[in-house]
C-alpha cells in the first residue's frame, strides 16, 4: 500500500521513505517538506513531495491518496505532531489504514509555554486524547491510531536495519558533523526543527592529521633533542572533539 510521511525530510522521515520505497517495495510514497527540500526527497525515493507551506497542500495530498491502492494509504507516518494533522490525515487513510505519529497531539516545538515550561494538564491531557484515539481503533474504528515510543522498538528489527544498511539499501542522511565545542549551536538548529537528516556531535582522539606542525612546535622539538631531554608525545587520550546527537525535522 501507499505510504505518506509527513515531515518526511528529518531524521526519521528520511529513513521511512528508504525503506518504504527501497526495502518494502512501496508502490506509492509520499512525503511533505519545504520546497527547497524536494530535491533531496525524490532522490531517497520518495514519488511524489508535498509543500507544506502550499495553501492546496492537504488537496494535493488528497489527490495523492487516491491513486494509491485502495483508494488511499496504508500508512500516515506523522513526524510533525498536532491534532490538524490527525484530522486531516485520518481522511486520507484507506479502510484500515493506520496513523503512526512519533508526537501526539501537539506540535515539536508547541509543547512549552513561552518560558520552556511544559504543562503538566497539557501532557495529561494530550496522553487521554492519543489513548481514547487509540483504543477507538482497538474497539474497531475505521482508522487506527498508534502514539510510536522508544519502547515500541525490539532487536530483531534493529538487526533487519543493520543489514540494510550494510548493504545500503538505505542510507544514513547526515546534515553535518560537529564538535563537542559547537553543541550548543547544533542544538540551536536542531530547535528550530528545519533539519534534514541527522545531526552528529563527534567525540574523538585527535588524529595523526592533527599533529601540531607549527614552526614554534617543531622549534621546541629540536630544542629538547639537542639538550638530550627524554621527551614524550602529546597524550591523546585528552584531545577530543565531539559527541552524538539527533533531531527529527
């Protein structure tokens, strides 16, 4: 069946449209992005890309979920988040069809009033929504509706990933690499939630590269070989640049 990923340019919505076009054999894959990001989407796979900054978008996506089989998706992975999307996404379900959201009913970025603050009533109060939604489709509903947490995951699908990446029939889509010293501007970005791909803080040993040549370097190298000095090679272990990280955008 057709499958529409919405928000499909981040770090998940770019592997959901690898596997559904490269490893599942997905006859219809649809995602929506900014504009600009098209590009990058159909070169993953993707059929057909959606602006979501289009005033027609939920009309064009519309279209799109009648020519997939069934007269609609299979699936609606939601990597944005919010109750408008659950609405207008149920509708372009096919009987059956499930809606995956790795967000709930707010929005990334809306969950925080204006300082940061996360409503306790807010989070209660969106948890009883995703749980009435999903036990209505449990009771039969025509849509199912399914909240994915980390704890969904299990390691025999983790190993089925590992060999598809081993063999690259899909692709880790890496935006950047930064140091551990540039962490707060990577996450900076990452708060916007406009990223593509992932984000990687690197840490590591200083490589062979690295090595100090500068002119005063060597200087002092030559120095201590002339006064017979038993000197020792920088320790390496206390060089590092980086750590991990990743965003959904």
């Amino acid at each position: 069946g057709g499958l529409l990923v919405l928000g499909a340019s981040g770090g998940v919505g770019s592997y959901a449209v690898q596997l559904a076009r490269h490893a599942l054999g997905s006859k219809l894959v649809v995602g929506t992005s900014s504009a600009p990001n098209a590009p990058f989407l159909h070169a993953l796979g993707a059929h057909t890309v959606v602006s979501y900054t289009d005033a027609a978008c939920w009309s064009l996506l519309s279209t799109a979920a009648q020519q997939a089989p069934g007269g609609g998706f299979a699936v609606v992975l939601d990597c944005v988040g919010g109750d408008d999307y659950w609405e207008h996404g149920q509708g372009l379900l096919r009987g059956g069809g499930v809606y995956v959201t790795l967000v709930g009913g707010k929005r990334y970025g809306a969950e925080a009033d204006n300082k940061g603050v996360i409503s306790v009533a807010g989070a209660v109060s969106d948890q009883v929504r995703t749980s009435v939604r999903a036990g209505l489709g449990l009771l039969g509903a025509q849509h199912k509706y399914t909240l994915f947490t980390p704890s969904m995951t299990n390691s025999a699908d983790l190993k089925v990933l590992a060999a598809l990446l081993q063999k690259r029939t899909i692709i880790p889509v890496v935006k950047q690499v930064v140091s551990m010293y540039e962490a707060a501007d990577a996450h900076r970005v990452l708060d916007a939630h406009h990223a593509v791909g992932k984000t990687v803080l690197q840490v590591g040993k200083k490589g062979e590269d690295d090595e100090d040549t500068s002119e005063e370097g060597s200087a002092e190298e030559e120095e201590e070989e002339e006064e017979g000095a038993a000197g020792s090679e920088p320790d390496e272990d206390d060089d590092m640049a980086g750590g991990e990280g990743e965003q959904e955008g």
